[in-house]
C-alpha cells in the first residue's frame, strides 16, 4: 500500500466514471469496494465522489443535456502546468477534447486524445490533490495504456508529461514499457503493444482496482449484477481480471502479488 499527499508529476493522480446509470453505479461500486458515494454536487452537474475510509477514490457523473454517458472510466494524469501540456499534447500530435477548465480552487482539468486514440484526463492540482491511497483493497492499484501504436504512445506521453520510460520487455511477442515522474523510484503505468486485438486509432487506458482476493471480487460482480469479461490470470504482478458494471463500464481488478502471496 502507498499512501502520499501529492502525485508525482505525469502520474495517475485520479479516476472518474461517466455512467448512464448513476444511482446503479452509486450502488454497484459501494458494494463491491466497501465506497462510500457522496452527494452529486449541482455546482458541477451533478459531479460526484466515492471515498473509502473518508479518502477521496474517484468520481462519477451522469449524462450532460445532449451529451449521453459513454459508460466508461478516465483516468487523469497530474500536469504542473496545464497552459504547458496542452500545447505540447497538439505538438505531439493529440488533440485537446475538452480544454483547460478551473474547478473552483480545486484544480484546472482537461480532456486529450493521445494520437494513438486513447482519451485521457489532464489534472493540475489546486486544493484537491486526487487519490492518496494505493494499492489496498477498494483503491487504485495500476494503469495501463493498450495501444496498437507503441512507438508513437510511448514519444506522445514521454514529449508531453515528461516523465521517463523503462522497457520491461521489447521483443515482437511481448513490448510493455512502464513509465515514472523523473527523481522518483515506483513506477505510475504501463504502456503495452496491444496491435494483436486493439485496432489503429482505437486505443484505451485500462484502470485497475486493488482487491483482496480476485475471485471473491469476481463473484460479488456477478451477484451485483455485472458482468465478468475475463477471468482470473495468474501473472507475475498478482492475479487479475476484468469486468463491467451493470452499465457496461469496463474496469480490472487486481490482488498484488505482496498479498496474494
């Protein structure tokens, strides 16, 4: 487990859920995660949060007016200085989807399309620095970018977030790459060739949440009412699987290997 007051600069610092069913997600994710879903905010359209233990975890809302719910869960990478990543994110070759917007004295957000496909979040901390718990049961435990264009992901989050790439593995089977802020040892995500099933233009982040025990967790989507779309494998970073909610958002779930044993 790690607990931290900020993140790391280009690190996942935060997690949100557009869902089409909100008091459904509200349920599923509460029961499933022991969360706790606090009240939409009509300051933010509704915008809510899910914490555990009283820390923040991620946030969720419903559709927007015209703009239908994708069902689908973000993740936001910490920018120092949004004005910055921007314009390096259209220097790389992304687009700006959603541009630099405060939240009150929380932050500054963003929303960019790397030139692989994948949305992602852009967050620039104010007084809300995201998630401080990882890597315990109901919390963030990994993220990940599956992409059919490595090469061109890898320069894209290198040039624009600044932070350093290590290759795990870089063969024609296996290419995984992990990458971390500079000056500092644990690494944030991964980078995975994905061409073999992720279609050019069609990549995706993949958020994993840490569980005690991947089957038990398995089970209680099931009874909660979603959906199993991978089970359990065994890898040499713990157990893992992947589900939907009842809406149909994806998401994965793992158990490290510290405590799986």
């Amino acid at each position: 487990m790690t607990i931290r007051s900020k993140a790391p600069a280009g690190a996942p610092c935060w997690a949100d859920l557009w869902t089409s069913d909100v008091e459904e997600s509200r349920r599923f994710y509460s029961r499933l995660f022991d969360w706790e879903a606090q009240e939409p905010d009509p300051t933010y359209g509704g915008y809510f949060m899910f914490t555990r233990q009283g820390s923040p975890i991620a946030g969720a809302m419903g559709s927007m007016g015209d703009q239908q719910a994708d069902d689908t869960w973000k993740p936001y990478l910490c920018a120092e200085d949004m004005t910055a990543s921007l314009e390096k994110v259209q220097a790389a070759g992304g687009q700006v989807i959603v541009p630099a917007m405060p939240v009150g004295e929380l932050g500054v957000q963003a929303v960019v399309q790397d030139p692989t496909g994948a949305v992602v979040g852009l967050w620039q901390p104010g007084a809300f620095q995201g998630f401080a718990v990882l890597g315990e049961h109901g919390s963030p435990s990994w993220f990940e970018l599956h992409t059919a264009d490595h090469p061109r992901a890898v320069a894209f989050y290198r040039d624009v977030l600044d932070v350093e790439l290590q290759p795990v593995a870089d063969t024609g089977d296996f290419r995984y790459w992990t990458f971390r802020s500079p000056g500092t040892e644990d690494d944030a995500g991964g980078i995975m060739d994905s061409r073999a099933w992720v279609a050019p233009g069609a990549a995706a982040w993949s958020i994993y949440w840490e569980v005690d025990d991947v089957d038990a967790a398995l089970d209680r989507v099931k009874e909660l009412g979603g959906t199993v779309v991978h089970g359990r494998d065994d890898t040499p970073w713990g157990p893992m699987a992947e589900a939907t909610d009842p809406a149909g958002a994806r998401f994965k779930l793992r158990t490290s290997p510290e405590v799986a044993g």
